[in-house]
C-alpha cells in the first residue's frame, strides 16, 4: 500500500500559515521508493532531506518548479513542453513523458493530460495508478480537455484549491487559463462519477480563511453532487 503525503499545499500567494506553509507538493511513498510531484520555490535547499527516488513536474511555474534551480538528486520527469519552458535548472537528470503515455516510474504509472491554466507555462495533470488504485492529481487547474478519459475510474481528484466559488478562468482569443474554483471541479467530479475529491494548492480564500465556514460550504456543495471531499494541509497523509 502506498501512502500519499501532502508535504506542500500553499499556492503561489503571499499568506501562510501552519496549516499551509509550503508550495503544493505531493510525496507517494511506500518502504522502498519515493516520488515527489512537484518542487516549488520554497522547496530549495529543503526538499533533499525526503530522499525523493524521482521528481515529476506538472508545469513550469516558480511555485512548482524553481525548488530545482539548485539541482535535484534523482532523475526529473516531465513532459517537453514543461522542459521548453523551464529555463533556470539546468543542473538535473531530465526525463521526458510523452502526453497520453502510460510511463512507469518506481512502479507507479504516470499518464500526463494536458490541461488548461498557462498561456507560458503549459500544465498537465497526472493520471496515477499502483496496486490497482487510480487518481488524478492537476493542482493547477482551468479546464481538462480530455476529462472523460482522464478521470474514467478515478477513485480520488486532487485538484486546485486556489478559489472556492469565484471563477479565476480567463480567456484570450481561444484560449483559456487561470484557475477552475473548487465548486466546478467539483461538478467534473460528479459527472465523471468520481466518488472523492482532496484540494491542494490552496489560495487565500482557503489560507485565511475560517476552516469551519469553509468545510461546511465544501461539504454542502460536496454532498449536492455525491462526491466526499476536503481540503489538503501540510502533512497530511492519506493510504492509498
């Protein structure tokens, strides 16, 4: 069994806390391997001591990528438009996924889909399989493109937490970016029939905010569409 940590749930924001004090970033883990997805700004110099065995990126952006620029100690997966758009770590093992493929990585399965968020820094979302389990993980969020073949019998959505209810999607020409709020991705959930969804990445709706107020709308609209869901914090660890 593996067990999932969520070492990092802070978005690229200002405000912290003890609950959300570092960059979102996930550790799969079991006695034998580690894989860290992931590896924000706040993570330089820091994230050595988890020994991760791999790195996956799911975009280039600071809070997701810059914990790099110093070097890593294992190999570094991702796909060729997040290495074309990360320029200032030069000193690590690349890997690359190919989008759609099935790539084995310490006996986990990683499927990249491309999704929606970045005009500059194109995102995908990882579809994870081990020991006949699947999940989703897109911390960084607009649209998934292809959700219907993303999400197909996905047991767990680990998704953006960077707004509740307020759209930060945006658009230029026929493209879209920014942020899908917690209580869209909540409806993919629902019509993907994905029974549970944990949000990371949280922004300061969800930072500074009330945990009580919070849970309770989560709750609510989790219910409306049947799915079981909650918000991420620093140190969390699930069985997976």
């Amino acid at each position: 069994m593996l067990k999932l940590s969520f070492i990092g749930t802070r978005g690229e924001i200002e405000a912290r806390t003890r609950l959300h004090k570092m960059h979102s970033s996930l550790l799969i883990s079991d006695c034998e391997k580690r894989v860290m997805v992931d590896c924000g700004a706040d993570w330089v110099g820091k994230f050595q001591q988890l020994a991760p065995d791999a790195i996956v990126l799911t975009h280039a952006h600071p809070d997701h990528a810059w914990g790099l620029k110093e070097g890593a100690p294992c190999p570094v997966f991702a796909p060729v438009r997040t290495w074309d758009s990360l320029d200032n770590c030069e000193s690590i093992e690349r890997r690359t996924l190919e989008l759609r493929a099935r790539q084995d990585i310490l006996g986990i399965t990683f499927q990249a889909f491309a999704v929606e968020h970045s005009l500059r820094c194109p995102a995908v979302g990882y579809r994870i399989s081990a020991g006949g389990n699947e999940l989703f993980y897109s911390p960084d969020v607009a649209y998934i493109p292809e959700h219907a073949e993303a999400l197909a019998g996905v047991l767990l959505y680990i998704g953006d937490g960077a707004t509740l209810a307020r759209s930060m999607v945006r658009r230029r020409g026929d493209k879209i970016f920014g942020h899908a709020p917690v209580r869209t991705q909540l409806t993919w959930c629902q019509k993907e029939k994905v029974p549970r969804a944990i949000f990371t990445h949280c922004g300061s709706e969800i930072v500074t905010g009330d945990p009580k107020i919070i849970g309770d709308r989560l709750r609510t609209w989790a219910s409306e569409r049947s799915v079981t869901a909650g918000i991420a914090f620093d140190g969390m660890e699930i069985e997976w």
